[in-house]
C-alpha cells in the first residue's frame, strides 16, 4: 500500500524505514528543505536518527499537496505543539478524507484535548474517515535499525485499527495489538512523559533503584486515577500504552523527556533542560495540561503536582522530591 507521513522527526523517518521493510511506498513530507533533499540523497537523517541508514526507497518531499493525495492513509507524526499549526495548513489543502494515524504524545495545554479531538476539531468528518493512535513501549531510534517493538493502533474503528495493524506489523521486528479505547491510549501515551520527567530527576540525583521502582508504581495509580476520570477504560492502562510505554520511558536513555529530567536535577531551568535536548520534550506541555485538568477534576496527582512545581514554579527538585515522602501516611489501594 502507499502511506504518507507527515513529519520527517525520528518516528516519521523510522516508521518510513519499517513501513518500507514491509513492503510498502512511503512519502514524507517536511517543511526543512535540506532535511528532504538530505533524506533523498544521502538516505540519512543525522540530526534525528544519527547513524541510522534510511531505505533508498523512502522518499521526501516539501511539497504538502504532493503527500496528500499520494495515499489514503496519513500518518501525523509531529510534536503536539505544532499540530494546529499543520492541521490548518493540511485543511486548506486537503480535497478528500484520510485515514489519520498519529504517532505524537501529548495533551493540549489549556483546552485539554487529545490529539484526535484536535483533528476532528479542525478537519471535521468531512476529510477524517478514522483515526488511529499508535502509541506503546516504544523508541524510535530502536524502531529505526529493527529492535523487536510491540505497540497499539487504538480507535474507536475497528475496520481502520485492524487495516493499521496489518500494514505496520511484520514477522520479524514490529507487533501490533488493536484497542478500541482510544481515549486510554492517548492519555496514556501522554500522561507517561510527566512520570519519565519524574525519573529522570531521580536518576540526577542518584536516588537509586528502589526510588524509580516506587516511582513508576504509584504512577500507574495516579494515571490510571486521572484517565479513568476522563473517559479511559482502567484496564486500558494494564496494557501496551499504559505500564508498558511508562516502564520504557522511565527507565531509558532514549527518552528526551527522561533526560530533560536529569538536567533540571542538575539545576537547570525548564528552558535550559529542553534546549539541551535537540528533540521535543512533550512531557513538559502534558505536565502543564495534567495539572490544569486534575484541578478542574478535583483528582489528587502529588507526581503531577510536584513536577509541575519544579518546571513552572522553579522549585527545588530535591526539596519537592523529600516533601513527596512527608506526605500523610495512607493505606496503598484507597489514596495517593
């Protein structure tokens, strides 16, 4: 099949590479004019996937009508920030409704909405048949070189989830389930990035293994509390795009939103942390949205909270940190 992506970031290119492996045509769509040129002449992509060979027949392109009307089926892969941004550009090209698959994890600061809410909201059933989130344990520069991956097409269309798991899944280095929760999936998705902040901060201050281990725990809960409160099945966050997109991105490297935590445990700001990453820290945005709406929902977040205070309020991570163990003594499965 043919499948366009728009956004040629560390997941567009390396779902290219995947989708290309399984037999597909691929066009990638990007507004950096050497970023294109680079990808179709040096089959690279260093500022995104440094080393990584990408597949001689991956192609890109600047040109945002040439991407949409090459396939059915869109792949949105750029950060939550800039999705307005491009929905509007695609809304004054777009001539026929699409499949949308989004790959970003984030909630909208302010209005609270999901990826998908921001879609329909813009393009209307008109130009959107489906949309399909694929999110789980996931990195993309492991996705890149073909590191066995296991992920989610989560919609509330079966038919659409299950032809999106078909195209993505192969044999060899690339499982999808399907969901139909696709509120859960995007929350989960999201919510994740706040926790691996958290772990990051942890990791700085070399607070050891057993502080993470109580950390990705009790995230479960409060995520899992907040989901639910939103229109998330609680089982949704047992899966793929709950404790298993949480464990990944605490506990690794790979995750800019984990070392955006390191360096505010080493004292930097939010906008000294985040430049030093040369990708985009989504979980700063969704710490900011999950504060917002965990107040409007009157549901208790202290990870939530206590991140929120370190990034907007500039306090002290150790001195959040030790505040988080003073807290009221409770039973595990009836409070936070």
């Amino acid at each position: 099949m043919k499948v366009s992506i728009i956004g040629a970031g560390s997941w567009g290119t390396a779902l290219a590479n995947l989708l290309v492996s399984n037999n597909h045509q691929v066009l990638i769509y990007d507004v950096d004019t050497k970023l294109v040129e680079e990808i179709n002449n040096n089959h690279t992509n260093e500022s995104k996937l440094k080393g990584v060979k990408i597949d001689v027949n991956v192609r890109a392109t600047t040109n945002l009508n040439e991407v949409l009307t090459f396939s059915k089926i869109v792949v949105l892969s750029v950060p939550t920030k800039v999705s307005r941004i491009v929905l509007n550009n695609i809304k004054e090209t777009i001539t026929e409704s699409k499949i949308f698959v989004n790959t970003s994890k984030g909630i909208e600061p302010d209005t609270g909405l999901r990826i998908s809410e921001i879609v329909y909201e813009i393009l209307t059933d008109k130009y959107v048949e489906s949309f399909v989130a694929l999110t789980g344990p996931s990195h993309a520069e492991e996705v890149a070189i073909g590191l066995p991956t296991v992920v989610t097409a989560a919609s509330n269309n079966f038919e659409s989830a299950k032809l999106i798991q078909q195209i993505f899944s192969n044999d060899f280095s690339f499982r999808v389930y399907t969901l139909n929760d696709l509120v859960g999936a995007e929350l989960g998705g999201a919510l994740k990035n706040i926790y691996a902040i958290a772990s990051g901060m942890l990791t700085g201050l070399e607070y050891g293994d057993n502080a993470r281990a109580a950390l990705i725990t009790r995230a479960l809960v409060e995520m899992e509390r907040l989901a639910v409160a939103m229109g998330a099945s609680s089982k949704t966050l047992s899966g793929l795009v709950g404790v298993g997109d949480l464990i990944v991105t605490t506990t690794s490297y790979h995750s800019r939103n984990f070392q955006a935590g390191l360096a505010l445990a080493k004292g930097n700001n939010l906008q000294e942390a985040v430049s030093s990453i040369p990708m985009v820290v989504e979980g700063a945005r969704t710490t900011l949205s999950a504060y917002q709406m965990a107040r409007k929902l009157n549901i208790e977040t202290p990870i939530i909270d206590a991140v929120y205070d370190i990034i907007y309020q500039e306090k002290n991570v150790e001195v959040t940190i030790k505040a988080l163990m003073k807290r009221s003594l409770k039973e595990e499965f009836t409070e936070l």
